[in-house]
C-alpha cells in the first residue's frame, strides 16, 4: 500500500509549501499532489489561492523522489491538447514520476467568476471522457487527428513526448456510479475517490461491472481512497472531524464517517486493512478539515507508526 498526501492550495505560501513537501518527501511518503482551483468555494471568494499547475512544476524540480501529481484537475478550464502538453513538460522535468489526475470540474463559483463555461452535469462528464482520448492519442501518436463532439485534433503533434511508457499514470477522480465509473474503466491507470471501506468496495464493485463490460482487466487501474487523517481516543473528535468533513464536502464526499482514516492507532489499522480488502492500494490524506501544525503531527505519527506494516 502507498501513501501520500494533497496540498489545497488555499490560503497556502509557496514557502509553506515547499517545506511541507520537502518534509514529506524526507519522511517517505510516496506521492503529493496539489489542488486545483482559483479562488474559494465561498459566497464571499475571499482568500489566497496558490495557482496549482505551476506550483506543481515549481515542486517537481525541487523534491526529487516521491511521486508528484494533481488530484485533481478541473477538466473545464483548460483545453486537454494543451493540459496534455503540459503535462508532457512535467513528466519531463520530474524524470517520469508525473500523476495526472483529471475530474470533470465542479466548483460553480469558478466558472462564474472567471467567465468559464459551467456546462450541464452530463456535458461535463462527456468532455472528460473525450478529453481522456485526446490526451491518450496526444502521448503516443507521432501525430493525432480526432474529431469528437466537443473537441478536434489536426494532425497535432506533441514533441518531446513524456519520460513514462506509453504516457504519465493517468488518474479519473469521481464516484458517479453510471457515467465516471464507466470513463475509469475506458481510459483510467487510476482511479480516485473520497471515502472510506464501505464507499470504496461498493464503487469498486460497480467499476469491476464496468471492467467487464468494455474488456478490461479491473487488475489493471490503481484504486485510491481520500480521507481526513485523526489520531485520537476520543469518538467526540472523530464525529466533530466527520461533522466537518460532510460540511465541506457534502455530496463529493458520500459517507462523512467512513472518509475519516481516526480513532485510535488499531483502529486505523483496522481501516487500513478494510481498504486494503477493498483492492486499495493507495491512500491519501488532505491538508483539509484540521489546522495545518496540530495535522502535520498526526501526519507524522501515521508515517512512522502506522504506515511501515502496511507497504
């Protein structure tokens, strides 16, 4: 099992940044991704927000081993011929340890704010599966002409390629059962999803269907869990987390409680070893839902203590 970690890039500095992933990397975690956003989910849009592609590229240069990626980027706000470019430069720059994670994009308040299309639920998740083959084609044809509903290549070439064979791990975030699942199961290395146990074996079992359906091996794409870390022995803190992590993240995240990786250091052994039997291999944590200082010792402790019987 691997472990990582993701940065929001809210109300962060560079500085803080990349001395959380220089410690990070130090402490052997395996990979860190950033966020990607442009301004709060908020009424007032207030506060900073560190630019996510660049912090990413800046990052890749300075923390040499773990795995770097997103997680996940926001499929409507930028071209996927030109996301697949980028990428491409980043792969190149961090010597083929790039984690592409992409999402159909969801955060309204962007769109709005920014000018940027916000087209209707089942759009969104066409584009993405389109911009899926788009960048596929982009990493491994000398040169690639597609003509879909929403997005063209002519004769496009894409130069230098990627370090990673046939292209950087590509990673779908999202749990819809009917339309994402069936994306993942298309173009997906990895697949990305808040929950805990329970929302990770019964999604699994759902790509698992898809899988079979389109001719896929499931063995095949990597499964990862998104969930708040807490190191406590009190059950009134681990229902305070879980009451805010629903808060946040209302229907992206599907059951509050079972997000939450707390409780005692067996208990999370517990829950370790239920993902572990829901075929996850990787788990990641984010700087969300709990102060950064008093995190970062929970994140310490879960490394050294925890972590080792697991990989």
């Amino acid at each position: 099992m691997r472990f990582g970690m993701f940065t929001s890039m809210g109300n962060q500095t560079w500085p803080g940044v990349l001395e959380l992933w220089q410690h990070a990397e130090a402490t052997r975690w395996d990979v860190a991704c950033v966020t990607d956003h442009f301004m709060p989910n908020t009424r007032e849009r207030e506060g900073h927000m560190l630019e996510g592609w660049s912090t990413l590229t800046a990052l890749a240069a300075l923390v040499p081993r773990m795995q770097v990626g997103t997680i996940v980027l926001g499929n409507t706000y930028r071209h996927p011929a030109v996301v697949a470019k980028m990428a491409a430069q980043v792969d190149i720059i961090s010597n083929g340890r790039l984690l592409l994670g992409l999402g159909a994009g969801w955060q309204e308040n962007e769109h709005e704010a920014y000018g940027i299309p916000f087209y209707t639920m089942r759009e969104r998740l066409e584009r993405l599966d389109e911009a899926c083959q788009v960048m596929r084609s982009l990493w491994t044809e000398d040169r690639s002409t597609f003509q879909g509903r929403y997005y063209t290549l002519a004769d496009a070439p894409l130069q230098p390629k990627p370090v990673q064979r046939p292209h950087p791990e590509l990673m779908i975030g999202g749990g819809g059962e009917k339309v994402t699942l069936l994306t993942v199961a298309r173009h997906a290395d990895h697949w990305n999803v808040w929950g805990g146990p329970k929302v990770l074996a019964h999604k699994g079992r759902i790509l698992d269907e898809h899988c079979g359906a389109v001719g896929r091996d499931p063995k095949s794409i990597r499964r990862s869990a998104n969930m708040a870390l807490l190191i406590t022995d009190k059950k009134a803190d681990v229902e305070a987390l879980a009451e805010t992590l629903g808060a946040r993240m209302g229907r992206h995240a599907a059951d509050a409680r079972d997000t939450c990786l707390a409780g005692t250091p067996e208990q999370i052994r517990e829950t370790l070893v239920a993902l572990r039997a829901a075929k996850v291999d990787t788990v990641f944590i984010p700087t969300l839902f709990r102060p950064l200082p008093e995190l970062r010792r929970d994140l310490d402790r879960f490394i050294a203590e925890i972590a080792p019987a697991f990989r």
